[in-house]
C-alpha cells in the first residue's frame, strides 16, 4: 500500500465517523486520506451496530442534531446500494415509575416540534407490535424514528469519499500521531508517514486516553 506523503486531512479509521468526515471533507476540495488497520470498512463497532437511527428519547439539545442525522441518511439511503426504513421506535413501558421521566422526554420532543412522539397505553403499543409479550403498562412511540443497514451505509461513505477524491487507505494501521512545536503534524503508520495539518482520529473504541496535553510527548496507538 502506498500513501502519499502529504494530505490536508489525515482521518484514522473507516468506521461511520471517520468514513462520513472523509466524505465530508473530500468534498470541500481538501485533499483527504483515509486509513484503517482493517482489510475494509466498518470491521469494528461500525459494523456491529443494529443500525437504529433514533431521534426520540432525547436531551432537547440532542433533536437537532438527531434530526439532521436522518435527513442526511435519507439523502445517503437515495443515492447509495443500502436499505434505510422509517418504522418508528418504540420505548417500552415496565413500571409505573418511568411514566414521569416517558412524560418528560415527550415534552422535550414535543418543545422541539417533534410533535408526533407520544405516549401509549399498552393496547395501542399492542397494536403496533402485535406480538409484543412480557408485562409492560405502554409505550413511548415516535413514528419518525428509522433504521438502516449499518456496514453498507458506512462503506457507502466510504465510496463516497472516493468519488470526491480521497486516498483511501485499508490494511495500514497508524502507529503514531506526529507533532512538532506543540502541534500535531501528521501520523506515523505501518506503510510510512503522512504530514498534514490536520488530523482527525476516529479510531473508536481503541482510541487512546491520555491525561496530558498532546504537546507534552507522543502519542502510540497499540
Ligand atoms: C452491538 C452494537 C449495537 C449498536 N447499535 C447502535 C445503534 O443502533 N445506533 C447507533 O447509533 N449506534 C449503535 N452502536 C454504536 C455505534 O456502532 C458506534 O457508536 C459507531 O459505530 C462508532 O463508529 P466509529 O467510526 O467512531 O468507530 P468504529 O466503527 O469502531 O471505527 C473505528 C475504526 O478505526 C480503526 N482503527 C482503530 N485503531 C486504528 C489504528 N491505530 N490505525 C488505523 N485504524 C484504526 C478500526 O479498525 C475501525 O475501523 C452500536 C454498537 C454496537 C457494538
């Protein structure tokens, strides 16, 4: 695998948030590479996910972001080879003490103009999922929530950070964040070095934490 040497943009990692800001960035004109241990994208948590794109059950300071995240998957869904559907979710009801907290989290939704969340008493969550079993009092129910095929949306941002130009890079693994005169300049990876002025680590879980500020030594990646 050969790198090129220099990039505006250096991301880590071709999961869902390093494969969306490649895409991202590519197309803004900058010149983009993307890097990954693994053989393909979304091997890691991206592709284990179930795919659950949900804007219900949120902080009020969540909704817009959550909304703008299925407007930009739906937007994905029309020009990309996967499945998204809007089917709704449904948070299910056990005891009488979650019905103040369901009655909140319906207000923040409603505040924020998603005024189709509701809460439903156990026959009307029956029938929507009829077979539903076990012994819950109801439901709280948004319409608007989707779901789509995690692995395939990830490798279609991926491609689509290929269309507009970036280097993608699979089977390299980054093995240091380079820095000089307390800035970060680069990473240091199997297949060689890559200078840029940006870096953008979307390594998930594997990401490593570290007390310090990033000028005071180097960073390894195990
Ligand atoms: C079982 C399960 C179900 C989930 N369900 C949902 C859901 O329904 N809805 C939802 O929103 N979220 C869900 N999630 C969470 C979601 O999957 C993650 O939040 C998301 O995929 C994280 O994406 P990421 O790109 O940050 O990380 P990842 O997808 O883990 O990507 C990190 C990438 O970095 C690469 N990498 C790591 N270290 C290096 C290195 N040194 N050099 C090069 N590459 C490196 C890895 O190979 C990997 O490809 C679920 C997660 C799991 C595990």
């Amino acid at each position: 695998m050969t790198l090129p040497s220099t990039a505006d943009v250096i991301v880590v990692g071709s999961g869902i948030t390093g494969a969306a800001t490649a895409a991202a960035a590519a197309a803004r004109g900058a010149s983009v590479v993307l890097i990954d241990k693994e053989e393909g994208p979304a091997r890691e948590g991206s592709g284990r996910a179930q795919g659950s794109l949900r804007v219900q059950g949120r902080h009020g300071a969540e909704f817009p972001l959550a909304q703008e995240a299925v407007r930009l998957w739906t937007e994905a869904a029309e020009d990309g080879d996967f499945e998204m559907v809007t089917g709704g979710n449904l948070y299910f009801r056990t005891t009488d003490e979650e019905l103040p907290v369901l009655r909140h989290l319906v207000d923040e939704a409603h505040r924020a103009g998603l005024t189709d969340v509701e809460l439903l008493d156990a026959e009307r969550t029956r029938e929507i999922i009829p077979c539903a079993t076990g012994p819950f009092q109801g439901a709280m129910w948004s319409p608007v929530d989707a779901a789509c095929q995690p692995e395939k949306g990830t490798a279609y941002y991926v491609e689509r950070a290929r269309r507009a130009g970036a280097h993608i890079a699979h089977g390299v693994k980054v093995t240091r964040l380079l820095e000089a005169g307390g800035r970060i300049t680069g990473v240091d990876t199997t297949a060689g070095p890559v200078q840029g002025p940006a870096v953008v680590v979307g390594a998930g879980v594997w990401t490593p934490i570290s007390p310090g500020p990033w000028a005071s030594r180097s960073r390894s990646c195990r």
